[in-house]
C-alpha cells in the first residue's frame, strides 16, 4: 500500500478527538487538526513528498484497479450533476455548489479514485469572507448597495477541493509553411499643394514569401485542466494560478471538515484539453524557427511523447448570494483568495456613462468643428 494512502481505521483514529471524542477538522494555513469543542490539536505529520507526476501510460492501464477505498464514497447531485465525495459514516448531507439535498444510494455507490496530491486550503473562512466583500466593493458596474445587501451571504462559504489532471509531456512537431521576408522599391507620385502638383517619392513595402520546412521540440510541465464539471469552465479559468509549489502528499486528513469532488472528465479527455494548451507555444516556436519578418504556418504533426500525469485536489470556497431575487455563484480560490463570481449590473451606471459618452463627443465634434471653420 502506498504511504500516501493510510488505512481506514488509521485516519478515523487520527481523526478523533483524544480529549473528548469529538471530529478533528483541518486548519486552513497550517498543519494541524483541531477539535472546535475542546481545542486539542494534532499535527499532519509525514506529508512532505517529492512532487512527480506518475506515466500517463501505465496510470491509464491501471486507474480501474487503483479504484479501492472503503472509508470514501461518491454520490450524484441530482440538481447540479456535481459528484461529491463523502465519508463512509453519512448517509445525507447537501451539495455544496447548489445546496440541493444528497441522499446516498448504499447499492449504488461508486468507487474512489485517490489522488497523488493535494494543495491545503491556505486562506480561512473569514478570510475567503473579507475577499468577497472587498471584491463586491470593486465592482464598478455593480448597484451601489450590492455590498450591503449581499455581503452577509458570503457566512455560508463551503470548502470544497476541486479535482485538476496535471501533465507532464515532450513534443517534437514537424511543419511546413512559408517565410516572408520584406524588401522595398521606391514609388513616384504626385500631390498637390497650396494649388501646385509636386512629384516626389515613397518607399512601399513589398514582402517575399518561400518555401520553409523544419522540426521543433518543446517541453510543457503541469498543463492544469479541470476535472469537475461542476462549476462554469470561464470560473476554473479565471482561478488560476494555483501554488503548486506547496502541494503536500495526499493524505484525508486535510479533507477534514471540507467536501470534495471527484473526478467528472476522465483522464483521456483530459489529455485532449492539454493539448490544445500547448498549439500557441508550439506555434510560436515553429514562427521562430522559420524566421524572416513574417510566417505561415500551413501543416504540423505533433509527436507527444514522455507523457505523465498528477491526479490533484485544489482548494475552493463556494457560494451564492441573493440580490433582488437572483442568486449569483461566486468562488474563492483557497490558496490565494482569487475571487471569482457573477454580479448583478446597475442599469442607472450603464445609463449615466453611455449619455457621458454621448456628450463627451459632441463636446468634441463641436471644438472640432470651430477650429476648423476658425
């Protein structure tokens, strides 16, 4: 068995209260779980791990035999498609991304993948609470009382760990396109001025296009695509970055008193979307090579080779908040308090800076008018 993964009655008994019996839960920015009753701590010891992705190849060929946990089970949200993983002991709790009920089908369980690593979550409750309303407070198009009435919401954040594929690979692609160089010639011409024809000259760019052919080789490391479906795919975006340096070893004990999800988009497809995260370095390094003051690119073939992957949890704060009737979903990065959500827009903002514009160009077709008559 690996290190990272600790049997079922070791984590339960690491996480129980030696003072009162209690649940431990995790502590955002530290190592330590904590008893809110009685305020014992442990320390998460033996996390510290070489962070190295695992071959693609044989991670695929054994990612069904690799699916075995009992102390972990996933169930569906019904409302959102979310896939939430709970612990073995609870038969009903609520989605964290749209607070529908979950009720679990004991005979419809599915199995767990565990994941090689984790980010802990970095910034606390209160502190995803405090970016929220400094974020709803920035907000230039927003109605001015959007802080004051939807800032009280922000108290039902969940902590949730989001799944992410992480991959490693080597490329080498070869290319066939066109160079093109600039040359000039020099263009007589006639204008006139002050009622007189004047002849005089100009140099015109022209530009020479040739044959190019060529192979290129790049390295990419930690391409991040997200796992969950859950959230709006613009929102798993805009998250990022994510300290990535201060992955630890997966161990559950982080996942103490959060929820998390597990994986929606198999790791296959994941690989897909990788790719596509690599045509602009490609591209750019093919131009490179091609050199000259202009290039087209007409046909690559990309060899992906040296693939690898990392399975991870990343840190989240979600939530929603009301105004006027409407619920807007926002989300906190965890590891550095990004906040990233919908808002309502201010229809007498939007109004007053359009007649702004307005007025600002006649203002300016006016002054321009005068001075040209002047």
């Amino acid at each position: 068995m690996s290190e990272l993964l600790k049997p079922a009655d070791s984590i339960s008994n690491s996480l129980k209260c030696a003072g009162c019996g209690a649940l431990l839960r995790f502590v955002p920015g530290t190592r330590t779980l904590q008893c809110s009753y009685c305020g014992e701590s442990n320390v998460i010891a033996n996390t510290e791990a070489s962070i190295e992705p695992v071959d693609y190849e044989d991670f695929i060929a054994n990612i069904d035999v690799k699916k075995a946990t009992d102390n972990v089970k996933v169930v569906d949200c019904k409302n959102c498609g979310s896939q939430t993983v709970l612990d073995a002991s609870v038969t009903s709790d609520n989605c964290p991304f749209c607070t529908a009920p979950l009720v679990l089908n004991l005979q419809a369980g599915k199995t767990y993948l565990p994941p090689h690593y984790i980010l802990p979550f970095e910034v606390t409750q209160k502190q995803g609470a405090d970016f929220f309303q400094k974020w709803l407070k920035g907000l230039w198009w927003a109605p001015n009382d959007l802080a004051q009435k939807a800032g009280g919401t922000s108290s039902a954040l969940n902590g949730v760990y989001l799944p992410y594929w992480a991959y490693d690979t080597d490329t080498t692609t070869d290319y066939t396109g066109e160079r093109g160089d600039y040359y000039y010639t020099t263009e007589t011409y006639t204008e006139t001025v002050d009622g007189k024809t004047q002849t005089r000259t100009r140099q015109v760019r022209h530009t020479n296009w040739s044959y190019a052919s060529g192979t290129v080789d790049c390295k990419f490391r930690d391409l991040l695509v997200p796992a969950s479906t859950s959230l709006p795919e613009k929102t798993l975006d805009k998250l990022t970055p994510w300290k990535l340096d201060m992955l630890a070893g997966f161990d559950e004990r982080y996942m103490s008193g959060f929820r998390s999800e597990t994986y929606q988009l198999d790791p296959e497809n994941g690989l897909l979307k990788a790719k596509e995260q690599t045509v602009q370095e490609i591209n750019s390094s093919i131009r490179s090579d091609i050199g000259g003051d202009e290039q087209r690119i007409d046909n690559t073939d990309t060899d992906y080779r040296n693939k690898a992957i990392k399975y991870i949890m990343l840190p989240v704060w979600v939530s929603a908040y009301n105004y006027n009737n409407k619920v807007y979903q926002f989300t906190v990065n965890a590891s550095t308090g990004e906040v990233i959500g919908g808002r309502p827009l201010s229809a007498m903002k939007i109004t007053l800076a359009i007649l702004f514009a307005i007025a600002l160009i006649i203002v300016v077709f006016v002054l321009y008018s005068q001075n040209a008559n002047g």
